[in-house]
C-alpha cells in the first residue's frame, strides 16, 4: 500500500473544513457502508463542533477512511464511528484512524476510550478486540430493547 496521508496538509479536519468533509463523506456513504443505512448516525456536530477530533485518511485526496470522536473534560475519549472503504479494508486503515485518534486524545488529557456497536456488527467488535478493547454487551444501552456492544480500552496504550 503507498504512503498514506492525514488530510492533505497533515492534521485532523478543523471546524473550518468539517462541514465539506461531512458533505464528502455523506455524499459517498454506501463505498464505507454497503447497504446500511447510516446518515442517522452521521450527525453534523460529528464534524462541525467536533470536526478537531475527527481523523480522516486520504490518498490522492479521495478520504479511504474517517473516524468520528469526541475528547471529553473527564479524560474519556469517544468514539461515534469508525469506517474505511468496503475495497480497502484488512490494509491497517482502521489500525491507523485509531492510533491517531489515540495519539491526540492522550495529549489532552484523556485517559481512556470507550466506543460503541451494534450487537450484530461482528466485524466491528474482533476488530476492536484485536486493538485490545474489552468488549461487553449493555442492554437497553440505546434505550428499551436497544443493546449494544460497548468497547473499552484503559489506561491507553504507551506509544498513544
Ligand atoms: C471495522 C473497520 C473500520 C476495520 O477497518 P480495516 O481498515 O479493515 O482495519 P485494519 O486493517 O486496520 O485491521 C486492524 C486489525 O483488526 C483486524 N480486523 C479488522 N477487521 C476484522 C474483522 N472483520 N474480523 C477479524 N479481524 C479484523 C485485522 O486483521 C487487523 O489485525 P492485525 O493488525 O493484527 O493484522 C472496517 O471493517 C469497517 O469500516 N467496517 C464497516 C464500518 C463499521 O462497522 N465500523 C465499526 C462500527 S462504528
């Protein structure tokens, strides 16, 4: 795989450039999602006031992969959603999103992540684990009858 940049001009999207980076994104949904339908999850706070914290990964401009999160005050990081496109998985994309999530939130102060999936996303939950998150079904996380799998990682991992 060729040399991957962050953004073109190195760096997570800031709050000038997160709405365009959200219409992109929106705009090509089914090349990171497939059939599912996920413009519910894809609020616009994810990349207007949160836009800071998100990493994108391009190649030639064209975003391969993005992940949405959020920094808090209580040395909690989260993470709303994690993607790479269906034709560039298994190439340590998702691996790269995380560890330069990390790397940011460490250096404001968060301590540890938590990330949420659903219960039927197997494929979400061995990737996180593989990245060393526990990995434990809440139910009626979501609300009544809505469980869902909530991944786990403290103290972050050295290097982060
Ligand atoms: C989950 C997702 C982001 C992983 O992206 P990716 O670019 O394929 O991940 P990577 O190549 O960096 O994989 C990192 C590690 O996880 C493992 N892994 C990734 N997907 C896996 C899967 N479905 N099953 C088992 N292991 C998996 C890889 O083998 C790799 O292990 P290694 O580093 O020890 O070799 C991607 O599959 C995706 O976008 N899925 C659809 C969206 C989604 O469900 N997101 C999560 C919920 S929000």
């Amino acid at each position: 795989m060729r040399v991957l940049s962050i953004r073109q001009e190195g760096g997570p999207p800031v709050f000038e450039d997160g709405p365009s980076v959200l219409k992109e994104i929106l705009e090509d949904l089914p090349s990171f999602w497939g059939e599912r339908d996920m413009r519910a999850q894809h609020q616009p706070v994810w990349l207007r006031q949160f836009a800071s914290d998100a990493v994108v990964v391009r190649r030639d401009g064209v975003p391969l992969g993005y992940l949405l999160g959020a920094v808090t005050t209580h040395e909690l990081a989260y993470v709303q959603l994690i993607a790479t496109r269906t034709d560039h998985r298994g190439h340590g994309l998702g691996r790269l999103l995380y560890d330069t999530f990390l790397s940011q939130a460490r250096s404001r102060g968060a301590r540890r992540v938590e990330a949420i999936t659903a219960t039927t996303n197997t494929g979400s939950v061995a990737f996180h684990q593989r990245l060393g998150f526990s990995a434990h079904v809440v139910p009626d996380y979501a609300g009544p009858g809505q469980a869902r799998v909530l991944f786990g990682l403290a103290p972050l991992p050295q290097g982060h």
